[in-house]
C-alpha cells in the first residue's frame, strides 16, 4: 500500500468500502481526497474525480474509518506500572504517558480525551504532541479532577481538592486559567453516599459552562448518578446505576453516556490474577481490587439494566476505557466497542461511539468524527468487515492523522502485563 506524506497537494485513498461514522449505510468502492490535513471529498469512484497527480493510496478490499476517540483515558497513573515502585516523578510519568498515547495512535485511536492527570501532565503532553515534540493522538484534557476532602481520588496525585461551592468555582477557574479544554469532576464511587452536595455540583457546572468548557463527572452509583444530571454536566462517566427518572432526563438533556465496560468488566480477570503467589504482596494492596471486587460484581449485575434504559431511551453513548492498570491493554478502546455490542448497541452504534458520539461529546463535531468533507484526515483502515466482526479494530492496519499516515512500529504494539518496550517485545518475544 502506497503512503502520502503531507507535502503532497492531494492524495486519494481509492477502492476502500467506507463506513463513515454517521450510521449510513457502507459505501463500497469509495473515493477519500485530502489535501493538507483536510478531506475535501468522499463519494463513489464513479463521481469523484482524482486529480492529475495526486497521490493514490490503493485500498480496494479494505475497509476505511474515523480514527477512533477515547473519551476516558488516563495516560499514566502510578497502578501502570508493575511492581508499585516510586513512579510519581514527572519526568517518568512523562516518558510512560508518551509511551501510552503513541500507542493509542497505531491502535487507530486518533483522539484521546484524558479525563484526570496528575501534576497536569496531560497539558504538557498535549503541548509536546502539538509542536512535533512527540507523536501522539489529539489531545483534549482536564489536568487534574476535582475532588472534595476524602472523596474518590482525594489521595492520588491526580486529584484537585475543592470543598464547596466557592472553593468548586475557584478551582473550575484555576483549570480554566491552565488552558484546560474540559472539567473532570469526582463524585459517588464505590459506595451510594453522595459526595459533592447538589449545590456544589451545580456551582461547578454553571462555571464550567460560563467559562466555555464542557463538564465530565465521575458518578458511578446513586445518588450521584441523578445528582450530577440534575446539575447538567456534559458527560456522565461509569454511571452504571440510573434511575428511569435519571435516563429520561439525560435523554431530554442530551447527556452523553461514557460507561467504561472495560474496566468495569475487568475486576474479574484481574481477580484470578491477584491469586498469583508470585504477585507481590504490596501489589495486590496497591491495587486495591480484593476491597473492591464485591463492589465491581454489583456493577456488572446492574449494567445490562442500565443498557436497557439508555438503548431504549436512545441517549448517546460514548466509548471510553478508563484502563489503569499494568494488567491491562492501555490502547483499549475496540475491546471497549466489542463490549457495547455484548451490551446491546448495533456494531454500527458501536462504531458510531467510538467516532461521530466522541466527537459530539468534545464539541469538535464539525471537525472530527466521521469521513466527510472539511473534516480531519483522522482515519483507519481493517481488513474485514467491522460489521460482521467487530475484534477486526484490535488489528488496525494503517492510520491516518490529519493527513499523514503513522508509521508503525513493534515496540508500540498494545502491550498489556509488560513493560512497554524491550529489544525481546520489539523481537515478538515476551519482555524479561
């Protein structure tokens, strides 16, 4: 398969069957004109005309997407790495946080939305990735969540304490003055005691929103489901338990729906992992999962219900993967698709979250998301039909960002339980 470069006026991506992200209909035989970072046109190979001179990437046989969007990522937390040592430094979780995003982009996940960062590294990284310091996806970033005293991530470095409503609207302002694209705020996690009061939650949405940015809220259980709907942030993020009231009036909001199954579906691998005699004692307390795992299964037994609710109501979903631990794939996201489908979205629906819902969730939507004209090239290509099996997005074949294909190479495949380079992983061989 031929690559176009940048510098090229035009290229044309030819022969591919096109699945757009706007849940039509696959269009086979289909022509992609870019030119710079822009697509200028998409049809059939009967309408669009190539120019004399552009660039033509074969693609017939294949099948061509929207690069995927990530809406919850954390690109480096000290449980990614193995063994609990002292990671904190900046200049390492730099390092491994490069390592993660350009994981990602091979992995066909052009846009990432990082959803709490510690020391606000996500700022730094997406500088570092708009200057050409550092290939990586697009970047949209909260810095650090904002968490009351005692709450959900309150000891972690990734956490921002706020306690109410005039500390929440400082702090929403503090992160606004950072350059923050979106506010990430903590609420009901492991238990069903609400932790920010309705008043605090409605201080930081209204000053999010006075302020242009959109609001994600962790709330994982009830009340805080309903509470932070109430409150009108943008994106609820877990919300595995929801009240039909709560549904009915994210549907009338236009509230997107990021449940993560990933992570929530992997306590129970991770469980059978933790029994390793070999696993460090240390760890396996690190990590937190045996006081967890009883809190974890009665998420799983509600989310089919909660699918329910949402899929009847046909409120927005969006994928994201919330992956955390070194036992875990980083670049996540088509394992999180696959799991939207085991849940009852259409392989369209799911693709749709993966592409156009991220993009409308960002606010980007007239300029990310899906094939069409004036968008970004942020594009992939399989060699089967998603719709008929969705694991092909585990094997992406080729990625383009904003018009220039990414090189691909071994030690950036998705590794998960490994360091994340060695010359044996570079090799195929197992990391020492």
């Amino acid at each position: 398969m031929s690559i176009g470069t940048r510098g090229e006026k035009t290229i044309a991506i030819v022969g591919a069957t096109l699945i757009d992200g706007t849940g039509g209909k696959p269009v086979p035989n289909s022509v992609v004109l870019i030119e710079g970072e822009k697509i200028t046109a998409v049809g059939v190979r009967e309408v669009v005309q190539i120019p004399p001179g552009a660039r033509q990437i074969e693609a017939e046989g294949k099948y061509l997407l929207p690069g995927m969007i990530d809406l919850h990522s954390h690109m480096f937390v000290p449980m990614m790495v193995q063994g609990g040592m002292a990671t904190e430094h900046p200049a390492y979780a730099a390092l491994y946080a490069a390592n993660n995003l350009r994981q990602a982009l091979q992995a066909g996940i052009t846009t990432v939305r990082n959803v709490g960062a510690m020391e606000y590294l996500d700022l730094s990284l997406k500088r570092a990735i708009a200057e050409g310091v550092v290939l990586g996806p697009r970047l949209f970033v909260s810095g650090k969540a904002i968490v009351m005293t005692g709450g959900h991530y309150s000891q972690g470095d990734l956490a921002c304490i706020a306690d109410g409503p005039h500390e929440v609207r400082i702090a929403v302002r503090e992160h606004v003055g950072k350059g923050v694209d979106l506010i990430k705020i903590m609420t009901t996690h492991r238990t069903h005691t609400p932790e920010y009061t309705q008043e605090e939650l409605d201080a930081a949405v209204d000053e999010a929103h006075r302020l242009g940015r959109r609001v994600a809220c962790h709330a994982a259980t009830l009340p805080g489901t309903g509470m932070a709907v109430q409150a009108g942030v943008d994106t609820l993020e877990h919300g595995t338990w929801l009240t039909d009231e709560t549904a009915d009036r994210m549907a009338d909001q236009g509230t997107v729906w990021v449940p993560t199954c990933y992570i929530i579906n992997s306590p129970k691998s991770t469980k059978d992992r933790l029994e390793d005699p070999n696993l460090p004692y240390a760890m396996r307390i690190e990590l937190e999962f045996r006081k967890s795992v009883r809190w974890a299964d009665s998420n799983l037994e509600e989310l089919p219900k909660t699918f329910e609710k949402v899929l009847k109501r046909g409120i927005a979903i969006g994928a994201g993967t919330d992956s955390l631990s070194w036992m875990h794939v980083f670049a996540a996201l088509p394992e999180e698709v696959a799991f939207l489908i085991q849940y009852g979205c259409t392989p369209m629906q799911a693709i749709e979250s993966a592409t156009r819902v991220g993009a409308e969730a960002l606010g980007q939507s007239d300029s990310l998301g899906t094939v069409e004209k004036g968008k970004y090239a942020d594009l992939i290509m399989v060699e089967r039909d998603p719709l008929r099996d969705i694991t092909v997005l585990q094997e992406v074949a080729w990625v383009m960002k904003g018009g220039r294909v990414v090189p691909f190479a071994p030690e950036y495949g998705r590794l998960a339980g490994k360091r994340p380079w060695s010359p044996a992983a570079a090799q195929g061989g197992e990391n020492p």
